[in-house]
C-alpha cells in the first residue's frame, strides 16, 4: 500500500485532493492469475492539501460515493453522503439566520437543542 492508505474518509471532513491514479495491471488477469493481489494495479497518486493541515491532525480523503454503495444496501446502515452534509449546513445556516438578532443567544441555544431532540 502507499499513502493512499493513510487517509480515511469522510465526506463532511475531506481536507485532501487526489490526483488520478495510472492503472497498469503488468498483463496479469485480476481474478485468474497468481500473486496479483500482491501489488496494487492503482500507481503514480499524488495527493494534495486543500488547506494547511496541522501535524497531528488525520487526513482525509475522498473516496467517492461508489466507495459505500454495498454498504448502503443495508436499510440499517446509514453513511452520511455530500449531499446530507449540504443540507444540514443549510439546515444550521437558516436557523441562525432566522434567529439571530431576534432572540438572545441562550434562548436561540434552547431552542435549537429542543429541534435537535425533535429531530432524534
């Protein structure tokens, strides 16, 4: 593995880009030829900072929605996706702006407990 396998992903989180990898299988047939999972077919990836990271922080990357679709095939499973991460900042940013200035700021905390408990 390279370093790649460093990253993990999560799509509210991604602080990373990923440059296309090239895919060079050396002639071997994935699924009939000995030793082929001994290597990665997937080389030359270079990922990049989308912002300065601090050391210690985790990397992540964006594995693609593809990534989890065997995964979401299970109704008892649910992976937040861009889109939910997009609505729920669109969710947060109507509420504030409905309330702010409006309301003190603990009653407009009060209140979005009592949504987020509505919510659950």
């Amino acid at each position: 593995p390279g370093v790649g396998a460093l990253a993990n992903s999560h799509p509210g989180l991604v602080n990373t880009r990923m440059s296309p990898p090239k895919i060079n299988s050396a002639g071997l047939h994935r699924y009939s030829d000995p030793g082929v999972g001994a290597f990665s077919s997937f080389n030359d990836v270079a990922f990049t900072a989308r912002h300065h990271i601090q050391a210690g922080m985790e990397i992540f990357a964006d594995y693609g929605e593809g990534y989890f679709a065997d995964v979401l095939e299970n109704d008892w499973v649910h992976i937040p996706m861009s889109e939910d991460y997009e609505e729920g900042d669109n969710i947060v940013w109507r509420f504030w702006s409905t309330v702010h200035g409006r309301v003190d700021t603990s009653y407009a905390k009060l209140l979005w407990t009592f949504i987020r408990q509505l919510a659950a």
